[in-house]
C-alpha cells in the first residue's frame, strides 16, 4: 500500500487511498442506512459533531470489522506512526467512524477531533464544486476543499494547506490538527466523506 507523508507545517498528514472494494462496501451501505429511517435516527451524530449539513451518523462496530475498514485504517496508522517516530504501535482503539453527507451551502466550520489519531476521506462527489461569483482563477476558489491549519504563517513556514478532493483518497492526521470544509456552489450532488477517531498507545502519543 502506497503511502505519502505530506509534511507542510509541524505536525505530518499521511495520505493514501482507499481499497475500492473497501470504498464500494462503504457506499453500499450508507446507501441503506439512508433510505432506513429508523436507522438513520439510531445512528445519528449530527448533534455531536460540528457540521452543518444534511446528515452525519456513525458507523457500526460490526460492518467496520466486517469490511475491512477498521483493519485498513490500522494498517495505515502503524506503518505512518512507524515511518515519523520509530515506534511501532501495540494498539488502535477505535473511538467511532462516522460518515458526512454535505450538500451545496452547507460546511464543517473549523475543528478539530478527540483520541489521539484522526482522519478524513473521500467517498463520493458532486459534478463540480462551483467557481467564484466574479471572475477569478479557479485554483484560488476553495468551496467543497478540506483545508488543515497549523499556527499562523511565517517566513519559510505555511499555516494553511489545501485538499482538492479525490474518491478513494484519505488522509491521516492528530487529533489537534484544526481543518474545515468551505461550502460549495456547485450541483446539486452529495459530497459524501468519512472520519474516524481513535487512541494508540500512551507512551507514542505522548511524547512531550
């Protein structure tokens, strides 16, 4: 599994990509539980979380260890973990999984997670993002783009780094590390992510 260890600012985001078999189970079975309503209701987390938008609900244990997702997100963990300190993890506790399903106007103010590892992927998109109001270049626009910020910018140190989102793509991240998702204008299609929290070892995580 290719991993890339992206290091813009203090703390290192690795980034790989789903399997898609992994990626094809996980929108079968959002797909279901979104047509379930009484599902829907029971897995509900859009009170605990920051977002606003159309619907966030967690995972259940049994299908993440069912479908390799819980495996897939260890897997990642240690080898990122293994590649930045040395150290080799004896435990992923995972804390939750959840899904966001975001739609035109809607946005993730900045926040940051809980545990001690974090991340956030990309299962489906929408045709297009939108474009600014007056005529700009495209790359600044940033509406439907998962932004991370570190402390603040100085000379030779970025405090800012743009994702363009990609089905498949998923990036690993600490729990403090701030990030935010900026409404888009675009179509009317679903901008569907998934997040998870989890703890690993005391004595890796902290280190200070």
């Amino acid at each position: 599994m290719e991993i890339q260890i992206i290091r813009h600012f203090g703390p290192s985001i690795a980034k790989t990509k789903i399997p898609q078999k992994i990626v094809d189970q996980l929108n079968s079975y959002i797909d279901q539980i979104v047509i379930d309503e009484q599902k829907s209701n029971k897995l509900n987390m859009g009170l605990d979380l920051a977002g606003d938008v159309t619907q966030e609900f967690k995972l259940e244990k049994e299908f993440m260890s069912n479908s390799g997702w819980l495996n897939f997100l260890a897997t990642v963990t240690n080898e990122w973990i293994k590649t930045q300190t040395g150290e080799k993890i004896t435990k992923f506790e995972m804390i939750e999984s959840w899904v966001v399903r975001q739609f035109k106007n809607e946005y993730n103010p900045i926040h940051w997670h809980g545990g001690h590892i974090s991340g956030a992927g990309f299962l489906k998109l929408p045709k297009t993002f939108g474009t600014h109001v007056q005529d700009k270049k495209d790359k600044n626009y940033v509406g439907g783009t998962l932004n991370f910020i570190h402390g603040s910018k100085q000379f030779m140190s970025n405090s800012k780094l743009k994702i363009i989102p990609e089905i498949g793509d998923f990036y690993f991240f600490p729990n403090y590390l701030m990030h935010t998702v900026y409404p888009f204008k675009g179509t009317d299609d679903e901008r569907r992510s998934i997040s998870f929290n989890a703890n690993i070892d005391n004595k890796i995580y902290n280190t200070g």
